[in-house]
C-alpha cells in the first residue's frame, strides 16, 4: 500500500446471487499496511468487518487474517470474515489446490484452525472449522434484556435461557418466540452494551425457529453495538455457537452418524437474504459456504 493506492475486493458471503448475503471488504497483499492503516481503511469501507490477508507469521500456517469493524475494533471469531477470503482465494488461482480437496490453515487472532478447501465443475466450497463450543453465563433479567431489545419480556421463549455461548466469539444467543417478534426488535445500544457486559457477551443473536423456510432449524438478526456493528446480514461467529446450542439441547438430532447440519436464516430484515450452514460433530463445528460474489480485485 503507498499512501494513494491500496487493491481490494468486494465478497458476498453465504449468497448464491449478487448483492445478498454478508457483504465483505477484502484486501490481499496487506503485509505493509500499519496497524493504524488498517483501522482506517476499515472504517473507510464502513463494512460489519474489513479482513486483511496476510503472509503466514507461525510455522505450518498458510495465511494470517486479520478482521476490523468499522469503529477499528479487531475480531478473531472465524466468520464471513474469514470465509470469504479463502473463497476469494481459491477463486483468484492464489492457492495450490491438490485433488478434489485440499486443507489449509490460518492464523486468526491466537487461534490456528484448518480450512477444507473443495472444487468442483470449477467452483470453489470452503468448509472452515471454529473453535469447540464453550457454554457460557445465563441472562437471569429477562425483563431488563427484553427492554433492551425493544421487545416485551413475553416475546422471549419461556422456558430457554437466553446465554452466551462461543465458538471463538462469545455471542449472546437469545431465543425469541417467533419470527415477527425479531423483525420488530429495535436495540437502544447503550442498555444492549451494558446487558452484554454483564453476562460476558461480544454480540447479540436474536433466533426462532419460525423460519422462512420449513428446511432451516432457525431465523435470526445479529446486533453488536459495542462493536460498531448496528446489524450483520450473515454472522458466522453467531451461527457456529447457535448450531452447537441447539444440539446440545437436544433441539436439533444429529444423525446416526452422529453429525448434525443446521441451516440458519439471516439478513432477511436488511433486505440481504443469507443462509448459513453449520454442521456439529460432538464438539467439532464447521461452517461451510458455497461460491460467493466478488469484485474483481480494484485499485
């Protein structure tokens, strides 16, 4: 990067047509970008997060990303973030491919995770793992998280906590009794800030399993003002950790085989339709996009 030129591209995450899905700003080639530069430029492209891509810095990786919203606060969760580059990566020829499948791995934050990397009839699939589920503290005021969510305390389930949970990103995930309940939530960022801090949560992920379509185990919206973030269309950082809860609670089966695939809707509220799958396997949790819309690479 010199002080007027910086290459970049747009990705849709979790779209299977343009202009839908998560939308990411992408910038390869990022090793020369200062800390400060980078913060920047997120805050520039005003994006839920800005991902930088990086030359490996530990042994046996093969990319570091780095993940910035536009207040300039750095994210480790593997979410579209993530994804997105590895689908823009295989899409550009930037990785050597071997076989029908090939593994990576890449540095987010302290975490190295594999990347599973497939092609077929020349479209690339990304299948990413996240870090094992870690099961967090329960909201006990539920009055008081229903205020600050602008909803009424019985629009929240009855009888499921609301809790957070992480794999990689501590989320609150709060269940909610259907889904005009969610489109009509409106947040005041301040008390949903101050909710979040008291249980330990990064953001917040509102579900119900009154879904758009009867194939999807769940409809949500994700907000994270402490982040900068008024609403994501596609959280893949929220997804992972809902698909682990609702196996552990027996809401959703695993198969005979003992994997679980969730279909999660999101976005549908911002006019940005977004379907996020995640497959649970005992305490594995990977997420899986399918080839996404990019940019081609600007100046």
């Amino acid at each position: 990067m010199t002080d007027s030129h910086i290459e970049f591209a747009y990705v849709d995450v979790f779209a299977s047509v343009p202009l839908a899905g998560a939308p990411l700003t992408l910038v390869p080639d990022a090793d020369g970008i200062t800390d400060h530069q980078m913060r920047a430029v997120a805050r520039e492209f005003n994006q839920s997060e800005t991902t930088f891509v990086l030359r490996p810095s530990r042994p046996g990786t093969t990319r570091r990303l780095r993940s910035f919203t536009p207040t300039g606060e750095e994210v480790f969760g593997a979410g579209h973030n993530a994804l997105g580059a590895w689908l823009w990566l295989a899409s550009s020829g930037r990785l050597g491919l071997d076989g029908d499948e090939t593994t990576f791995s890449q540095h987010i934050g302290e975490d190295v995770l594999p990347v599973h990397v497939r092609r077929t009839e020349g479209r690339a699939f990304v299948t990413m793992d996240q870090s094992p589920p870690v099961f967090g503290a329960i909201v006990t005021e539920r009055a008081g998280l229903a205020d600050a969510l602008g909803l009424r305390e019985d629009d929240l389930v009855p009888d499921r906590p609301a809790r957070v949970v992480s794999t990689g990103a501590g989320h609150l995930l709060v269940p909610i009794r259907d889904r005009a309940a969610v489109d009509r939530a409106a947040p005041d960022a301040a008390r949903l800030i101050a909710a979040l801090r008291q249980v330990g949560g990064e953001g917040c992920y509102l579900y119900t399993d009154d879904t758009v379509d009867s194939g999807a185990s769940a409809y949500a919206r994700f907000f994270n003002p402490a982040m900068g973030i008024s609403e994501d269309p596609a959280t893949g950082t929220a997804a992972g950790p809902l698909a682990a809860l609702l196996v552990a609670d027996g809401i959703v089966t695993p198969a005979p085989a003992g994997q679980a695939t969730i279909v999660i809707e999101q976005g549908h509220a911002m006019g940005r339709p977004s379907r996020i799958t995640v497959t649970v396997s005992g305490s594995r949790v990977q997420i899986r996009a399918v080839p996404a819309w990019s940019s081609p690479t600007a100046p």
